[in-house]
C-alpha cells in the first residue's frame, strides 16, 4: 500500500515536512526522512503511529546539521569533564 500521503499527513499535522518514503529488505520494512520543528513534535507522531498498532518496530535519529555538531563541539570543549578516578 502506498501511504505517503498518510505519512505526510501526519507529519505535517505537527509542522513536520516529509522529505523521503521508502520501501526496504531488513531490519524495517519501511524508511522515512522528514524535518520536524523540535523532537517533541517528532515524539508526537512516532508515539501516536505506534499506538496505533500498525507499527511492530520504530528506529528514530535525530540528525545535527553539520554548523549543529560545531557548536556542540565547541561546547563539548568548554565542559572541562574529568574521567571518574583521575
């Protein structure tokens, strides 16, 4: 069954945008990439599509934005962490 336009739907219920939709052999039967405002609204959809019970497994990522992981980074180097025992 064709459900992108399902799946857009859904997406764009929380402001999302659905970039991709995809079919595979695998781990999961079904790939997506979208954008959504914040993770809550990504949590939203993901939660509410597995509690619907047509969902038997569901893999998200979170992707950073290469200026993202920079300043993560960049903060990374001013947390000053200390290896337990040192």
């Amino acid at each position: 069954e064709d459900r992108r336009d399902a799946a857009r739907t859904y997406i764009e219920s929380v402001g999302g945008t659905l970039h991709g939709f995809w079919y595979g052999f695998g781990t999961h039967d079904g790939y997506t990439l979208w954008e959504a405002p914040d993770n809550v609204s990504m949590a939203a959809v993901a939660l509410a599509l597995a509690g619907g019970g047509a969902i038997a497994s569901l893999d998200t990522t979170v992707l950073l934005t290469v200026d993202e992981t920079l300043e993560a980074l960049t903060r990374a180097g001013q947390i000053g962490y200390r290896v337990p025992g040192s």
